[in-house]
C-alpha cells in the first residue's frame, strides 16, 4: 500500500513536471508520507520507475513467454503504453542513470528469449545460443525505437502499429523456422 502510494506519487508528479527536477522529498511530500520511509522500498526516484514499470507492465501483460500467445502480448503492451502514454512519453526522454529505456528494453529482450525458447520447446528444435541473443539485442532495440516513436506521435493507430509490429515479429520467427526446416505460419 505504502509502496504504491510512494509510485503513484512519483507519476503524479512526472505528468507535471521534468524528472530532473523532481526529488524525494517532492515524491513524499505528494504521498504525504515522511521521507525517510521512501528509503523503506526504494533506493532512488529511478527505482520507482523500474517498479512502476514492471508492476505494472507484469500486470498488462499475461502468458507473456508463451509463444502461441506472443501476437496477444504485443497488443497488450501496446495497449499499457498507450494507456499510460503521457507518463511515457516523459519517461522515456530521461536519458541519466537507469534510464527507463534500458529497463524497457531488458524486460522486451528476457520476454524475446523466454519465447524463443518456449519456441524452442515446442516446435522441438535447437536454437543457436549465440544467435538467439542477438536476435534478442536486435529485435528488442528495434522494438524500443518504434515504441518511442508510437508514443510520441498520437497520430499512430494501436491497432494499426500492433498489426505493424506483429507482422514484424512473425516475419522474423518464420524466417527462423524456414531456415531451420520447420513449417512456417501462414496467414
């Protein structure tokens, strides 16, 4: 509850104003909770990001290191970003320590292998170590790039940019799956 409070602070205040300028002692004095009790479930204002986003985000998104239900874990972050598309579109710009992108992109890059592998076990075969991590570093960077661009420009459509990146991502696991014998989907 306190924990929550603390968080909802946090993107309360990221909504009014640039992160630089936002301190502890603003993030409790919004809480109404004494400062030192920030320093009982956070180390700084920057871990309170990477809690919000992966409480919530882990919230959105269900089976999301399944691989048959990869295409429904696109729209459901989609759809957590577009939701809370002001919060992120400030968050995102913050290019310090911790930055939020890199916490966005290892989680996006951990779902990547989890599927893979998932994919892996399921269609029973064996997947290059070092390949599956650059596939993981490419499409996770690039899934980044294009998330920062949906936030930015309300003109994107969600569905639209889901089927978009759906296509994207299936293009890519067909690839694998033909180079590697396998049937490949076809729509």
């Amino acid at each position: 509850m306190t924990k929550q409070r603390i968080a909802n602070a946090t993107k309360q205040l990221v909504l009014t104003k640039p992160f630089n300028q936002i301190s502890v002692t603003n993030i409790m004095q919004t809480a109404h909770l004494r400062r030192q009790t920030f320093y009982d479930f956070f180390h700084d204002k920057y871990d309170v990001l990477q809690w919000v986003y992966q409480t919530e985000v882990q919230e959105a998104v269900s089976k999301c290191t399944e691989f048959k239900t990869w295409p429904e874990t696109v729209v459901k972050m989609l759809t957590y970003f577009n939701d809370n598309r002001e919060f992120y579109q400030r968050v995102i710009q913050i290019d310090e320590q911790n930055a939020p992108e890199q916490i966005i992109q290892a989680h996006i890059e951990d779902m990547i292998n989890e599927i893979l592998a998932d994919m892996a076990n399921q269609k029973h075969i064996a997947v290059n170590t070092d390949y599956c991590q650059f596939v993981q570093e490419m499409l996770s960077a690039s899934l980044v790039v294009r998330l920062k661009s949906f936030l930015n420009n309300n003109h994107h459509d969600l569905v639209n940019e889901a089927n978009q990146i759906q296509y994207y991502l299936e293009d890519e696991i067909n690839g694998l799956l033909l180079r590697l014998g396998q049937p490949v989907k076809v729509n």
